[in-house]
C-alpha cells in the first residue's frame, strides 16, 4: 500500500476553503460570577460558620485559649436541636478548655447570633500556629556564641573525632551555651 502524499499549503486552504468548519466554542463563564450569588445567599441563611469565627477567636476565647485551640466547624442542629461548635485543642488544655465551656459557647453564641448553640466537641489534636505573636516568637534567633564560649567549646570537644557525631555535639554546646 502506497503513503498518500501530504497537501501543499495551496491545496490545504483550498481544502478548507471547500469545508464548512465548526465555530470555536466559548469559554465557560468564570464560576465566580455564577456561584456569588448562591454563597450570599447560604451565608445569610446559615451564617459565616467556623471561617468567620476563627478570625475573631483570640477575642472571643481571650489570648491564652486562642493559643491552645482553634474553630473547626459550627454544626447546625436539625428539627430545632442544639447546634454544637467543634474545636480542636492541643492536648491538655483540653481540660481547661472543658471547664470554660459554657463561658466560651455563650461568648460564641453572642458573637454569630445563634442562640440554639449549646453544645462544644472538642476535639484533641496539633494547633496551627496563629497571629503576628507566634510567627515573630519562632521567626527569633538566639545570637551567636562569643569567641571565648566557642573557643571553649571547641577546647572541649578536640579530643573528639571529626564526624556527624562531633558537629552534633557542637550544634548542642552551642544551644545550651546560649541559653545560659
């Protein structure tokens, strides 16, 4: 069987030309413009749940609280029952966090106007980290050794050869050097 040759450029267009094409389609809409109006309408029905409580949490629960917890979710009854707030607490503040909860769902009911909020699950696990105070403490470096402390170091662990083993041990003298 013989390879039918390729069209020249003069025969493609003519070929084209010959043919109808189908038009290009439209792009789809952007889904933003279609969903606004839907998201305005489920925040005025059900309110702006957890993403608006964790914005205002440290006021709410106070700086120490806020530390240890953060929303999850507001979960709304149904037929009329309890609405229950999830959070979730860095381990054993938990305890604390069980004591205060009929200040904080009080507190959290005033805040999004839902007074059939009665209820708090709490559930244990990490905290993200959250607000300016808790990036700046942990973005803080301890200074470098002065020279006496780290030719010191040094002095004391010269015996020691050169290694992972000996770069450890002077990562660790110089954090308990610096603490001091």
């Amino acid at each position: 069987m013989a390879k039918r040759p390729l069209p020249t450029a003069e025969e493609a267009a003519a070929i084209l030309g010959r043919h109808r094409t189908r038009p290009m389609r439209r792009p789809p809409p952007p889904a933003g413009r279609s969903l606004a109006p839907l998201i305005k309408q489920l925040d005025e029905r059900f309110g702006k749940g957890s993403a608006g409580l964790a914005a205002r949490w440290r006021e709410i629960v106070g700086e120490t609280l806020a530390r240890h917890t953060e929303p999850v979710r507001v979960v709304k009854g149904r037929a009329g029952s309890a609405s229950i707030l999830e959070i979730r607490v860095a381990g054993p503040a938990a305890a604390i966090v069980q004591h205060q909860a009929p200040d904080i769902l009080s507190r959290v009911a005033m805040m999004l106007g839902d007074p059939s909020l009665e209820k708090l699950r709490i559930v244990q696990g990490p905290v993200r980290a959250a607000g300016p105070a808790r990036a700046q403490a942990r973005a803080r470096r301890k200074g470098p050794l002065d020279a006496a402390a780290e030719a010191e170091l040094a002095k004391g662990l010269e015996a020691a050869e050169d290694g992972p083993m000996k770069a450890a041990l002077l990562r660790l003298g110089r954090e308990v050097l610096r603490d001091r």
